[in-house]
C-alpha cells in the first residue's frame, strides 16, 4: 500500500492540495446537481400528478354518470304501477299468465331507449324468472354474494363484478319493494350493460405515458384494467385493499409513490360517489421524467469542465504554495557537516516562517542536545569508574558480617548469630541488582518484611510479635520491591515502639476480584496507639499528593509508596487508611495481578 501512495506520489504537498479541492468541487457541483435534478423531477412529478389525477376524476365522471342514469331508470321500472301490480300477484300467490309477462315488455323496451348503455333489463318475482320466460333462478345468475348484498341495500341499485356467468357484461342488481304490501320484498331487477361502458380503458389510456388504469368494485374485486401484464393476481389484490380502504370520492392515496417489479410508479385513486367502485392509475416514474434526461448530462459536462478548470488553477496555487516548502527542504538536506545549519533565508509566507523559525530553533535545540549527552556521556565514565572502586564497600560489609556471624556462633551466641545472618540477608536484599533492579515476587517481599520483624524482635523483645500470611497461588506475584517494609517499618516506629505493653503485627494477602478483574489485596495492621480523627486526615490529604516530594523524613515512607503504587499501577490505586485512637493502624493496597 505504501509502494503504490508513493508511487502514485500521493505523499506530497501538492498533490493532497489538489485531490482536496477537487473533492470539495466535485462535492459541491453534485449536491447542486442533484439538488437541481430532484428539484426538477419534483416538479414534473408533481404536474403529472395533478394531471392524472384530473385524467381519473374524468374517467370517474364518466362512470357516475352512466351509473345514475341506470339507477334513474331501475328506480322508474320498479315502481311501474303494472310490473307492481304483477308481481303483488305473484307475492300472494295468484296465477299470472304467459299474457301477463309478456305485457312487461314493451315497458322494458322503452326504459331500454332512454340508454344506449343498457343492454338487457331482466324481472324476477321473488327468486324465479319472471322476463325474458327462460332466465336462470335469481341466485344462480348472480350469485349468492350478490343478492345477499342486494337484500341489505334494500331497493337501492347495487353493482356487481361476479361476471362468471357472463364474462363481457357488467350487472346492476336492484330489489323491488311492493308498494301495496308495506314494501315487502317482491323480486328483483337484474340491468345488463353493455362492455362499451368499459371500452375506453382498453382505447382512450390504455397507453397513457405507458401507465395501467384499473377498476375496482366496492369490495375490492377487479372489474377492467387496460393491461393486465403489470401486476399479478398478489399485487392486484393488495392494491385493491390500499384502493378500498377508505378513500374519499376525491382524495388521493398518501404516498403517491409506489414500488412494483423494481420500478417506481406514481400512483392516483379516485373512487366513485355513486357505487364506491375506485379507479387505480399507474404510471411509471421514468415516463414523467424521461425529459430530464438532457439536463442530467447537461449537469454531468458541467461537473466535468468545472474540475479540469479547477485542475489548472489549483495547480498553479499548489505551486504557490508549495515552492517554499521545497526550498526549505532543499537546504534540510544540503547540510555539509555532520550536524544541520540554522536556515537564514525569509518567506513571504508567514506559516513558512513560523516553520522556518521552527527548524531554527530545532537545530539549535539539537546542537545544545549534543553538547549534553557529550557531557553525560563524560560523567557517566567517571562515575562508572567510582563504582568499580567503590564495590569493595559492600563486599567488605558482607563478609565483615559473615564473620561476626561464625565468631558468635562459636561462642554458641546463637540469638546474636540469628540477628546477624538476617541482617546479612536484609541488606542483601536491599541492594540486590538483577535484570529488573525494581521488581520482584510477593514471596520475596514478605521475606524481607519477615526478617526485618525477626531483627525489630531482637530490640524490642517480648513487646512485639507478628503474623504473616498468604496464599500460595499469590507467591509469584510481580510486584515493585521495598512496597511492604516501609508500612511495617512505619507501623512499628510510630504505633508499636511507643506503647508499653506488647503489640501485634498482621500481614495478610488475599485474592479479590474488582469489576471481574483479579487483584490481591495486602492488609498491615497493628494494635499500636492509632491516630486522631485530625491527624489522619491530614496525613490522607498528604497522600493524594502526585508526587513524593512532600516527604518530610528521608527513605520510602508511606508518600513514597503511595507514589510508587500511582506511577506503576495508574491514579485509581493508592493506600486504604483507617484508624482510630488507641484502636492501630490499618494499611491496605489492592494491586491487579498481570497475567
């Protein structure tokens, strides 16, 4: 990746100063673009959706019209005095002649007159056919749907799209209330409509700007469509619902926008004030906008030339920009000497000459630097050939004590020999060097603060005795060296010493775990005098101190240590102080262990 940066020289100045603007440019032409573009189709989409919509309120118009025409005539034929009178006959259950029905006829050719539309008009008493002689009983005609619904409407018109029986015929259904019978139910008339009613979908829009128009029945059944290509029987059926489900005679849809078989189509539903039919126009988005095809490649040269000018004057301004920079590289690098030379030459550019200024001060930060480590460097041979002389100091200190150790043990001084040898192994300790002079295990600690109690006891005889205690998964703990004997140290030299009857010393390290994390914790507590509410406030005000430099005595006293956990373990380890007067002291520190 690195390779490909350079050599496409992406790491220079000049060519992040170019690739940044044209980004810029090209993000700002492309949201004017695009701002336009959709500013635009909106529009478009808007227009063509106020000029569907018209087109379906027509269509709609056209329906209502031919439908109350039919209701006026259905509503005239059923109240006819003659075809009332007949069918009362029927309804009580006189004879009626072959004379009879056909005597209805001519009243039935002259509605018929009045409307091109109606093709047929057909009477029924009760269920039975009653004109033409050889009709179908009523149900089997239309249905049992279809007559249940017209008994609820009960005398008014109802329309009917169940047209298995008759696949090129729309149905108008209407029951006929006898008047001389407190309007009870005497029969029914069925109006054939002749499919011309429904010719101009497959004519005038079938081929609306590629669209579809689709009719519906107030229950949602499909009555015509100009193509049934666009939708299958799934989408038909779940646009009907959306086209059913409440619409007013003039609103439209919500979402005018409508996804089918991956393309967008604008969507418009009108629904008739006469039967409650809806009529569904689709017409695909592409259609509408398909004139804005010249403006987006307008707007794509657009983009395209405002970049290549913008190539030449960014150029030019990079280089502007640029030429400084490459001259104060130039002389970084034509230094003769060992060391760089202060750069003396003044730019226009005032960034250029806090820069230049920057170097300046760098080099001779850098010479001063050199001058330094030249001194240390000296220093340090002369303090390392010290430490070769002085290293006989501590061997002459081991073996002195190596022999007062055998000499008391001769003279069977066993008590003094013992406080010897573990003064012998306290000092080893302490100045022992290895790998990592300031670490080691939680065993070794507890050692040392053992042998250290061991030479106190020799001082202080009966008046002190200790505890110690720990887990034995916790022996190899890693922890930084001369962490415990201070505390202990403290605890005997300011709560111990000064009482006159014996104390007590416990050192205990146990496990815990802190937000799922292991810690050990290590608790020294003594029964010594204890402080003052005052006095061990202080001292934890002390504590919180950053660094040890507020120690008043010499060595790692309690700051040190605090110091110590806070540089090694982080700011939210420190010691856990609790006393009281006359109860001790007791010291704590959680510290996580590392796996």
């Amino acid at each position: 990746m690195s390779r490909l940066v350079t050599l496409l020289r992406l790491n220079r100045t000049r060519v992040q100063i170019l690739l940044g603007f044209l980004t810029v440019i090209a993000i700002v032409l492309s949201i004017a673009g695009g701002y336009l573009y959709r500013t635009l189709s909106d529009q478009l989409v808007r227009e063509a959706e106020q000029y569907v919509g018209a087109t379906a309120e027509q269509a709609s118009a056209r329906l209502d019209a031919v439908f109350a025409q039919v209701d006026a005539l259905t509503l005239q034929l059923i109240t006819d005095p003659r075809i009332q009178d007949l069918l009362y006959k029927v309804h009580v259950g006189e004879a009626v002649s072959i004379e009879d029905k056909l005597s209805v006829r001519p009243i039935l050719y002259h509605l018929m007159a009045f409307s091109w539309q109606i093709e047929s008009i057909e009477l029924y008493a009760g269920e039975d056919p009653f004109y033409p002689l050889e009709n179908q009983n009523f149900l089997i005609r239309i249905g049992q749907e279809a007559a249940t619904f017209a008994n609820l409407r009960e005398g008014q018109l109802v329309w009917t799209s169940n047209r298995h029986k008759d696949e090129k015929h729309l149905l108008a259904v209407r029951q006929i209330r006898l008047q001389q019978d407190y309007l009870a139910a005497g029969g029914y008339v069925i109006v054939k409509i002749s499919d011309a009613l429904l010719s101009f979908f497959h004519t005038e829009f079938s081929a609306f700007k590629g669209g579809t128009m689709y009719l519906y029945d107030q229950r949602g059944k499909l009555v015509a469509a100009s193509s049934q290509a666009l939708l299958d029987a799934e989408q038909l059926q779940k646009l009907a619902v959306q086209t059913t489900a409440g619409q007013s005679g003039e609103a439209a849809v919500s979402s005018p926008i409508v996804r089918i078989n991956n393309t967008d189509y604008l969507q418009i539903i009108r629904q008739s004030n006469e039967t409650n039919w809806s009529i569904l126009m689709l017409v695909p988005l592409t259609a509408i906008t398909g004139g804005l095809l010249v403006l987006k490649k307008a707007i794509i040269f657009a983009v395209s030339v405002s970049i290549i000018i913008c190539l030449l004057l960014v150029g030019a301004l990079s280089s502007l920009i640029t030429k400084p920079i490459i001259k104060l590289r130039s002389k970084m690098r034509s230094t003769l000497s060992t060391l760089p030379e202060p750069n003396n030459e003044h730019y226009f550019n005032f960034e250029m000459n806090e820069l230049n200024l920057s170097y300046n001060k760098l080099v001779q930060e850098l010479h001063d630097m050199v001058e330094t480590v030249y001194e240390k460097e000296r220093l340090k041979n002369q303090a390392e050939i010290k430490m070769l002389q002085a290293q006989i100091h501590p061997h002459f200190l081991f073996n002195t004590l190596e022999s007062l150790h055998w000499m008391l043990v001769e003279k069977k001084e066993t008590d003094g020999a013992r406080m010897v040898i573990a003064l012998s192994r306290l000092f080893r300790y302490s100045i022992r060097s290895t790998s990592n002079d300031d670490w080691t295990t939680l065993d070794d600690e507890l050692n040392h603060c053992r042998m250290y109690l061991e030479i106190m006891g020799y001082r202080l005889g009966p008046r002190l005795s200790w505890q110690v205690h720990s887990e034995q998964m916790l022996h190899t703990l890693a922890l930084p060296k001369l962490m415990l004997q201070p505390l202990v140290e403290n605890a005997i030299a300011h709560g111990i010493e000064p009482r006159v009857e014996g104390g007590h010393i416990a050192i205990n390290a146990l496990p815990v775990h802190i937000h799922g994390k292991a810690h050990v914790r290590i608790e020294i507590n003594d029964n010594g005098l204890g402080m003052k509410l005052d006095a061990l406030s202080e001292l934890r005000s002390r504590l919180q101190a950053e660094s040890a430099a507020h120690a008043q005595t010499p060595g790692l006293g309690l700051l040190n240590v605090q110091h110590r956990l806070k540089l090694y373990f982080g700011t939210n380890y420190s010691l856990q102080l609790k006393s009281s007067p006359g109860e001790g002291m007791h010291i704590a520190m959680i510290i996580p262990i590392r796996s």
